[in-house]
C-alpha cells in the first residue's frame, strides 16, 4: 500500500519509485494520481534475472491507471483503465522491463483503488501455468512422473464436486483428500468433525471437469494463492507408471504411491 494520492493533490505529476524485494505480493494504490515506477528487485543473482517471468493480476476493482510495461523510456501497454476482463493475468519476461502505472485523469478519484497481485516465478513454471497449446491435454507417463518430483502439491483424493464459474471460465474442483504426498500452501486442511481432509483445486472451464467415481493423482501450482491443476491421472493409472518406472530404475523421485 502506497500513500493516498490525495497528500500529492498539488503535485499531479509526480512519478514515484517503488523497489519491490519479495518474489511475490500485492500493490494497492488508492487516489491515484501522477505515476509510479514499480521496480522488482529480487533477492536472487542478477545473473538469474533472464530466467524469470513476471505476472500479475488485477484486483477485481482496480480502477484509476493504466499500466505499462516500460523499457528504456518506451510505453506498452499491459493493462487499460477499466478492462473487467474476469480474473486476467499477464505475464512478461523480467528482462522485457518494469512497471509503469500511470494514474489516468478523474473526476472524482476518492472513488478510486488501483491494485493488482504480481508473481515472480521461473520461465518454465510459467509456461507450465499458461499453455497455450492444449492446456487440457492428458499428461504422458513422463510427464506425470516429474510432476510428482515438482508439483507444489502432490495429493491422492476424489472429486467431491464441480463448480463452474461462467464469468471466469475457470471450474472449481472440490476434492476429498485421501493422501497428503505434499502441499506448498496450506489448501488442502482438515475440515469438519469428521476429520477429513479437503480442498479446492482451479482449472480452466473449456477442460469441461465432471464428477465421477474413483481416484485421481491431483497434482499442481500454486498461483496467486490458489491450487491450479496440473496432471491429474487415475490413481491406479499413476500406481501402474510409477511401478513400471521403478522396477527400471527410471522414476525421477521416490514417493510412496499406495
């Protein structure tokens, strides 16, 4: 959170720096006016940098500035004043530049609160989040298997149900955990009297997620605190890779897969 752009009413075009050391957060700006340059300055080797990815998402609110990205001087535009398109993130490469919000003129701008969530995060998680490809396409045994070495939660579970969220077009998958290989954040938590275990996991709308019987292997990243889907065999699929993998000493991690 920044100072009320109302302490800066006599200065409306002042541009402020903002260093950011955390690999991910949230900015909230509100009465914005004049600019800020927001500057992500990992604790990380520089030499790291050109391996990064940087992505951030609005608040459902945001409101009063666009945002650009900015390189030597030179604008492009990330984000529109006003643009409501649900839940949008968008990614850049950390070497393409940093953020430039610009506060856009007001008639009124008590009313207003610009914010938005940003991730730091390896090039190779990012395109992991965002295929573009065929982002519901079956995982390959290999796949599956280092997916279970790297995912930030490794879990055995059924789906409970399935709530689509039209607007969004993302499907929320309720599971009943049945195993806890492993999990970054703490989604998935015990609930109720009768000590179970549960969680929610997202996916994209267009994967057309059903409930159904048996067990999945449910693996994933966390993104902006929220468990998105990765690969999802059947359990006894998964149970039968994994063995295969094993008895040729070809299993990139060991977990226990009963």
């Amino acid at each position: 959170s920044f100072p009320s752009g109302l302490t800066h009413e006599s200065h409306k075009k002042d541009v402020e720096q903002v260093y950011l050391r955390c690999s991910e957060g949230s900015i909230e700006w509100m009465y914005p006016t004049g600019a800020l340059i927001v500057n992500l300055r990992p604790n990380t080797s520089p030499a790291s940098f050109k391996h990064l990815t940087v992505c951030i998402k609005p608040f459902k609110d945001s409101a009063g500035a666009n945002i650009y990205l900015e390189k030597t001087g030179e604008l492009k535009l990330l984000v529109r004043d006003g643009d409501r398109s649900p839940r949008k993130v968008y990614c850049f490469g950390y070497d393409q530049g940093g953020l430039f919000v610009e506060a856009t003129p007001q008639q009124d701008i008590s009313r207003k609160i610009t914010g938005f969530q940003y991730e730091l995060m390896s090039k190779g998680m990012a395109s992991d989040l965002h295929t573009v490809s065929a982002p519901c396409r079956p995982c390959s045994d290999t796949e599956v298997l280092l997916a279970v070495c790297t995912s930030d939660f490794v879990i055995r579970g059924s789906i409970q149900d399935v709530t689509n969220e039209e607007e969004e077009q993302e499907s929320i998958i309720h599971v009943g955990v049945n195993k806890l290989y492993r999990q970054k954040s703490k989604v998935f938590q015990l609930t109720g009297e009768s000590g179970n275990w549960r969680g929610q996991i997202k996916t994209l709308l267009e994967c057309g997620v059903r409930p159904g019987d048996g067990d999945f292997l449910f693996t994933g990243r966390m993104h902006f605190g929220e468990a998105r889907l990765g690969c999802a065999p059947r359990f006894k699929d998964f149970q039968r890779m994994y063995k295969e993998a094993k008895d040729k000493g070809l299993n990139p991690c060991e977990i226990g897969p009963d």
